[in-house]
C-alpha cells in the first residue's frame, strides 16, 4: 500500500471546529520541538540536507478531549485485509504553516500516519508523497504507512493548517 485518500473525511465546518478548539500560540512550550505533553505549541525547523534551506513549522499536540471529538467524528477505515478504528490514545496533533514555511520529506514513526488538510485560505502548499504532489481539499484526509516519505511546498500566501494522526498498530 502506497497511500489511500479519504475524501471528506471531515466536513468544512467540522475542520474549523477543529481550529476553533485550539489554543491560541501564546500556550508554548519552550526548549523543545517534541510533542510529547499536549496542549502546548512547539516549533520545528524541517532542514533538508541537501540545501542550505530550512522551514520552520508549528505544531501542537491535541489534548484528550480534542483528540476523542475527532476521533468521534471518524469511520474505521479499510486498509488492505484489515480495518483501522482510531483511539483519542493515537497520537494527534495540528500544524500550522505561515508564508515562506513547510516540510522537507520526511518519514514518520508511526506504523501509520493520517494527514488531513483543514483549511483552503493559503496558496502553495501542497501535500506530496513519495515526490508526487496529492491534491487534497479541505476535509480529505491521506493514510500512509511510515515507508512512505511524505511532504508539504512552501507556504506561498495565507496560513495552511493540517490535522496529523500518527497510529502505532
């Protein structure tokens, strides 16, 4: 399995609750970029090294309660010969990209991964995987397995903000 596209995952409005129940930047966690307490901002700087560039990202790790009104709002998804069911114990956190920011490829540690794009006022931007750029509009959301490395373009004008969910079975 390469990767399998959910459309609408989640509604427009259900993506802006989602951003609407985030706190606000000035709840950051300093000397870090882990996400391992929720409910404090971080910052991470991506580097590629094969350029002298790096792009800076924020990000914060959902909080229970966050996490369990999502995962209320999901199916169990169908992947290959099994079935995935979401726990608020997965790890789910939000980024939030200004112009000029994104994501080198990266790969993630989780056994799977689910990115879901909660907004459209930006330009640029653009999701890939495995260097093939994937259009996705607000509320679809892209499953993957940590095989595949993954990326975001650079943050051409607005604010692009996107849901993670990082499964470990």
């Amino acid at each position: 399995m390469s990767h399998v596209i959910i459309n609408g995952m989640f509604t427009k409005d259900q993506c802006s609750e989602i951003i609407n129940q985030l706190p606000d930047e000035s709840r950051k966690k300093y000397g870090g970029t882990e996400l391992k307490e929720p409910g404090y901002w971080t910052s991470v700087v991506w580097r590629d090294r094969h350029t002298p560039n790096a792009f800076k990202t924020r990000r914060i790790r959902l909080e229970k309660d966050l996490a369990a009104y999502i995962v209320s709002l999901i199916k169990p998804i169908s992947i290959e010969s099994e079935t995935v069911t979401l726990l608020d114990t997965d790890f789910f956190y939000v980024n939030y990209y200004n112009p000029g920011e994104g994501c080198f490829p990266h790969k993630d540690p989780s056994t799977y991964s689910i990115c879901v794009t909660l907004n459209d006022e930006f330009e640029g931007g653009e999701f890939s995987i495995d260097s093939t750029p994937i259009g996705l509009e607000v509320g679809d959301g892209i499953l993957f397995t940590s095989n595949n490395a993954h990326a975001v373009s650079e943050i051409v004008s607005g604010y692009r903000w996107s849901l993670c969910i990082w499964i470990y079975r």
